[in-house]
C-alpha cells in the first residue's frame, strides 16, 4: 500500500476536524501515518501515528527563527518513513513540509485551513514571511507536484493572486464537513423569553483578539445600554501559543459584565447548541470554513457572522442569518437587537442553515471529495 504521511501540528485539532479525511485516505487505499503533537498511545484503528517535537511560537519572529529545526526534524521524518505522498495540514506545516521535501520526487498536498494570524497581520516581520509563503508554495507546485487546498473561494482567490500560485494547482473543498445525525435540530431547552430566560447568544471559538470575541462582548454591553438584556456565553480556552491570545485577567473582567458566562472548554457542543438562541462568529479575519458555524448550522440555529472569508460561505444575509463588518461593536449589536425582536426570522435561518448543510457541507460529502483526491495522488505517486 502507498503511504501517506499526514503533518499537523496538534493531534487533538486532527482528530476533531480531519479524522474523516483520514478515513477517506484509508479508503482510497493508503497507509495513514500521523505525525503530530500529543499523539494518543493508541490512535484509531487503520491508523498509525508518530509524536513530532513541534514548539509554538508567540511572535512571528520566533515562528521564523524555529523554521529551519522544524525543516531539519520533517527531513529526518520522510527519510524515516518515506510516504508516497505528504499531506500537510494548515499553514506552518504546510511550508515546513514543502520545504523539506524539496529535492525528493514526494507529491505534497498542502492545506491552508484560512490564512491566520500570519496573513492578518501587517507588521514588517509578517508582510516578508508572506512573501516567503509564496516563494514556496510556487516552488512546491512546481518541483514536488504539489496542489494547494483551500476551504473557501477567497482564500483560492489570494492563494491563485497575491502568492501567484498557478490556479490549475489550486483545490477547493469547503471545509471539514459536519455529519448532520450527529447534529440535530432541537427546539430550545430553556422556557420561551420573557418566562424566566433571557435571549441566549453563543460564541464557540479559541479565545483569540482575531476571533473577534472582544467586538461581542462590548456589543454586548451597548445592548445593555440600550435596555436590552440578553445572555453571551462564550465557550473556548485561550491558546497562550497564539500571539492574539486573550489575557485571562481581560477574561476575568469580562466575566464580572452581567449576562456574560464564560463556561471553559465545551466538552458537549450539542447540548450548549440546544439551550441556544443565536450562534455568533465575529472573526475579523483568517478563517477558512469555521466548524463552529457548520455544527450551529447543522443544529437548526441561525448565525451571526462577520463578513468575512469562511463564514461568508455559510452565513447568507437574510436567509441562514446575518453577516456584519468585521470590528464594528455597533453594527454587530444592531444585529443582535435584530434577531432578539425577530425569532420567527431566527427559527426560519436556522431551517435554511440545517438544509444548507445537509445539501453543501455534509461529513460524507466532504469525505468522498477528499477521498477523490488522495486517489489522484495515488495515481501520480
């Protein structure tokens, strides 16, 4: 069997978005290795995995100056387990991993799940590790039979423009999928508003500036001001890693606004889905299809977004919810006021969005494109 050699970062982000992709690689007839941080002792059946020494960086310059010992680390490990292909998963490994494979005849499949912090920022450091990206990625596409995939169309524009990679090495899947039996429309759990229970509105997210949590929470309190009482809980965990990770004293003084919970880590998604009104992501930028929004979707829930690459693919104004400007408090807090005077508009989005999904994003659709895939690089293996 030809091997396919998955490199990521972490292996908890593996198997929660990427797990069925894995599947689909098995399918289509390969040997799945992961190579990943925090490797379970026994990953799933028909998989192997292999701990890798990945370091998280807190600036874009540590990201830089760890580069060349990551590049030396994924030489070592395709010499150890020489796949027939590699697939590279998010943006740091994805140019690590091209970069090691330069000078093999190994395929690389490169996965840009939203462009990140990397490309958010715009300070020097960030603009000339942009440059490099796609220095790279067009070597990559060039040398290593590399193709390059990406999860919304924007993100296929920037990736085909702005780094100049040739479009005919460009693929679009939209995301990781959602399987729809897992996540069901239910009616609300809590008692109709006005009998004991405020409008809830729900953020699932890493707790990151770039995620945009800080905009809903003061859009939050300009409802307040307004009269208007409603609940925000925001369900996530910082990540001291990433530099947009959000203080845990700023969280404390959030915690302290009324009607804003902070719960931690959310173990069980469906069950804070059934006691929720409205789902927000108010990113400002860097997504690629978030999962939150497909799993609210998936839920019967209509959404609140930003209006920016990722959850434009999923939030339609007027029809599955409501799109804002990115960073704007006021305008997100209109949108709010919106959906908490209209919930027969949210029943009806919440219908449209549980139809999209199934119709667009649904696990198995999303499973046979991927495996679609592996089987061409099988064939040019």
């Amino acid at each position: 069997m030809p091997r396919l050699l998955f490199l990521t970062t972490e292996y908890w982000s593996f198997e929660s978005h990427k797990l069925g992709m894995a599947a689909a690689a098995r399918d289509a007839g390969f040997d799945v290795i992961v190579a990943a941080r925090g490797v379970p002792a026994q990953p799933p059946a028909g998989f192997s995995a292999i701990e890798f020494p990945w370091r998280r960086a807190g600036t874009t310059l540590g990201a830089a100056l760890r580069f060349f010992p990551d590049v030396a680390r994924v030489r070592r490990l395709l010499r150890d387990h020489p796949p027939a292909a590699l697939h590279a998963i998010d943006l740091r490994p994805g140019i690590v991993g091209a970069v090691a494979a330069f000078g093999s005849d190994i395929p690389v499949l490169i996965s840009i799940n939203g462009l990140g912090f990397t490309f958010f920022a715009r300070t020097l450091p960030a603009r000339l590790i942009q440059w490099a990206c796609g220095v790279i990625l067009r070597r990559a596409v060039r040398t290593n039979r590399g193709q390059i995939l990406v999860q919304n169309r924007d993100d296929a524009a920037v990736v085909e423009g702005a780094l100049g990679v040739d479009p005919a090495r460009v693929r679009l899947i939209r995301g990781s999928g959602v399987d729809p039996t897992l996540f069901t429309p239910q009616p609300i759990a809590h008692q109709p508003i006005g009998k004991g229970r405020r409008f809830r509105f729900l953020i699932l997210s890493r707790l990151l500036y770039m995620k945009g949590i800080q905009v809903a929470v003061e859009a939050h309190e300009i409802l307040r001001t307004r009269g208007v009482e409603s609940t925000l809980v925001i369900g996530g965990v910082p990540d001291s890693g990433n530099p947009s990770s959000i203080p845990e004293s700023v969280l404390d003084r959030w915690a302290k606004i009324p009607g804003v919970e902070l719960p931690g880590h959310v173990k069980d998604v469906r069950s804070v889905l059934a006691e929720t009104d409205v789902v927000l992501h108010p990113a400002l930028g860097g997504e690629g299809l978030p999962k939150a929004l497909l799993e609210a979707a998936a839920a019967g829930r209509a959404m609140i977004a930003t209006d920016v690459p990722g959850n434009r693919e999923i939030v339609v104004p007027g029809e599955t919810g409501l799109l804002v400007p990115p960073g704007d408090a006021t305008a997100l807090a209109d949108a709010m006021q919106r959906a908490i005077g209209a919930p027969s508009d949210c029943a009806q989005w919440g219908a449209a969005a549980r139809d999209k999904v199934v119709r667009e994003f649904s696990a198995s659709l999303i499973r046979d494109q991927h495996a679609a895939l592996y089987r061409d690089l099988a064939a040019h293996s």
